[in-house]
C-alpha cells in the first residue's frame, strides 16, 4: 500500500492512477483449507478491480480499496 501510495504521488497529473484492492474473506482453495467462511467469490472482488480500472474518480488516486463482501 505504501508503494502505490507513493507510486500515486510519483504520476499526479499524468492521467495514469495507482490503486490497491484488498478483499477480504474470497472463496478459493486456501480458504478452503481453514475454518474461516468466505464472504464472497472472485468474480465479485474482480468486478470492484474493473470499476476502478474504469469507473474510479482521479481523487481516489493512491487509494486502498477493502473489500470485505
């Protein structure tokens, strides 16, 4: 996150942003192998990566997401 946060500092004003995601609980074989319940499926943290590929407003650069479902 400190990286991208810098990263995001180093690219202001060029139209490119740096964002991170970080989900929470995602149904997946690890998972899988703890006692822990998955909040939600990969096709819904990748639909929040897509809105901020495509949707995201220039004041969330340097952002971190959290996903928790």
């Amino acid at each position: 996150i400190g990286f991208a946060k810098s990263l995001a500092e180093e690219v202001r004003g060029s139209g490119v942003q740096v964002m991170t995601v970080s989900p929470g609980g995602v149904d997946t074989r690890m998972l899988a192998q703890t006692p822990f319940r998955p909040a939600m499926g990969t096709d819904e943290v990748a639909r929040v990566v897509g809105w901020c590929v495509a949707e995201a407003p220039d004041a969330m650069n340097g952002s971190d997401v959290e996903v928790f479902g």
